[in-house]
C-alpha cells in the first residue's frame, strides 16, 4: 500500500477524501505484521482497553456512528451501551486483527459510497447535542481530526508492543 496525503486533484473534496484516507491507512499501516497477542495486549495498567485492536474497532465504529447512523439516520448499529458504552474497545480486544482491520475496511467503503452521494454542504439528519445539524464537510473534518488523534494512540502502543516505529 502506498500511503499518499496528496490528492490527485486539489478542489476540497478531493483533498478532505485523500486526507480521511491517509488517516484510514496510517491506522491499517501501524498494524501490518503485528501478532493478535501483541494487538491484544494493553501496556497501561490505568488504560486496560486502550490496545491497538481496541482502537482500530473504535475507529470503525466512529465512522459507522458519524456517517450511517447521525448523518443519514441509520439504525445505531454500533455494540455500545448504557452499561457498556466501551464495548467497542472490548469486543476489538478480543477479535483477531485481521477480522477488526477487514470490518475496518469494509466500514471504509460504506462511508465512502454515503460521502459519494452527498454534497459537502448537506446538513446531517441527527442534530450535535447543540441542536446544530452539522455539514458532511465537518462531519469528515471531525473524523479527521479523531482519525488523527488515535493514529498517535497507535504509534505508542506499538512501539511498546514491538519497538516498531515510523511514519
């Protein structure tokens, strides 16, 4: 896989599209060669979710959760609940990787067919906790920013799994 942040042509679209995929396989990238035992694994004894299987799976669902169920108002598929609102962190731990980053991928694609048929401006179906109905453009910008923020989480725990580091 070649890993680009550099859209092929550079209208917004394209560029808020290359920036979300860059994010995606800067995630699927931290993975590669990694044993179920050591993505199992959670180094922080204060953190005993936080493992890098744990959090590609939140990823996946965060997408689910932005993109199917509060922008298009599709069903909340996503394994959280009142008495275990981490669960998607739970189940992820005990998935193999190759499943959790296949349900990834394919979680991927379905967002990107939602992001296909709607325009940038499109205000999503399900309001933020504000009563604002946001736009897909910072729907996307927003599971950037978290893409981001959890790929920084993945560096760490696997360079504490295997002393693997890199871009």
């Amino acid at each position: 896989m070649t890993r680009t942040d550099t859209p092929k042509s550079w209208d917004e679209r394209s560029t808020l599209l290359t920036m979300l995929q860059h994010t995606r396989d800067t995630a699927t990238g931290k993975c590669r060669g990694l044993s179920d035992e050591l993505a199992r694994s959670a180094p922080f004894a204060s953190s005993p979710l936080t493992t890098v299987s744990g959090v590609v799976n939140h990823m996946r669902w965060v997408e689910h959760s932005w993109v199917e169920n509060r922008f298009i108002d599709g069903p909340d598929l996503g394994p959280w609940t009142d008495d275990s609102p981490d669960q998607e962190f739970i189940d992820g731990a005990s998935t193999s990787l190759a499943v959790v980053l296949q349900d990834y991928t394919a979680q991927a694609q379905r967002t990107d067919a939602v992001v296909a048929e709607h325009d940038l401006d499109d205000r999503s179906a399900l309001p933020l906790s504000s009563g604002v109905h946001p736009t897909l453009r910072w729907v996307l910008l927003h599971l950037i920013e978290e893409n981001a923020r959890h790929n920084g989480h993945l560096d760490i725990l696997r360079e504490i799994a295997d002393g693997a580091v890199g871009d």
